[in-house]
C-alpha cells in the first residue's frame, strides 16, 4: 500500500517560509534537505525548498509516496503510462541535521506531474504499520 507522506513547496526564502509554517500550524523542523528544511505534523514531511533558478514559480512542486516495495511500485507507474525521471537508487538516511535526500527515485504522472517514491520514507513521517 502506497501512503502520502511526503510533500515540497519551492519558495525564495527558505528560513521565511520555514518559520511560517512553523508558527502558523505548529510544525516542527525535523531536519536539513540539500536545498531547504524539512518540517513535520508528525505524520507527513514538508520539504521547504528553495528556488531551482530565480525566475522559477513557488509553491508545490512535488509529493512523494512511501511505498512498501519500490520495484514493483516503479513498474506500476510505468504501466500506466508513467515515466522515470531517475534511476533507482538505495539510500541510507542519517543523521536528520546534515542535509540528505530520502527519495530512491522520481518519477512521474500522466502528465509529467514529479513524484517521489521511497521504501525507506521521509524524515519527521514515520512507517505506517
């Protein structure tokens, strides 16, 4: 079974967006991405992201999917009609305060919607059992 746990906002001032988030809704900073901060209600994580290039929209760019087997989830999206932005990589999550990534691929929608797709999930969302 496939749980949202995981979702990205692109924005150009990472620490101000961040610090709404946080007051307006009671989020906590649970750890630092490659290019932003990771927030969480203790149940999805919220990956506060800064902008590719100065020109490019803010907002939600992403979500990713915890899934319980990657392989098969990644041949399902392509049987239907998804594509794969990247290749299918394990990862090793450590310590949430150095920046890290937690997705092992992204691909995408029918209509190029980006998705991450984890096994190992998403700092500050834990496992479903």
């Amino acid at each position: 079974m496939a749980r949202l746990k995981h979702i990205a906002i692109r924005t150009g001032d990472v620490a101000k967006t961040a610090a709404f988030y946080k007051e307006a809704f009671d989020l906590e900073e649970v750890g630092k991405g490659l290019s932003g901060i990771y927030l969480s209600d203790g149940h999805i994580n919220m990956a506060i992201l800064k902008l590719r290039t100065p020109t490019s929209p803010a907002g939600v760019e992403h979500f990713g999917f915890q899934v319980d087997n990657l392989e098969e989830a990644v041949d399902r999206v392509a049987k239907l009609g998804g594509g794969q932005l990247t290749d299918l990589s394990r990862i090793n999550p450590t310590d949430p305060s150095r920046p890290q990534s937690y997705f092992e691929v992204k691909v995408t929608g029918p209509e190029e919607q980006e998705i991450d797709v984890s096994d190992t999930g998403w700092v500050g969302a834990p496992r479903d059992k």
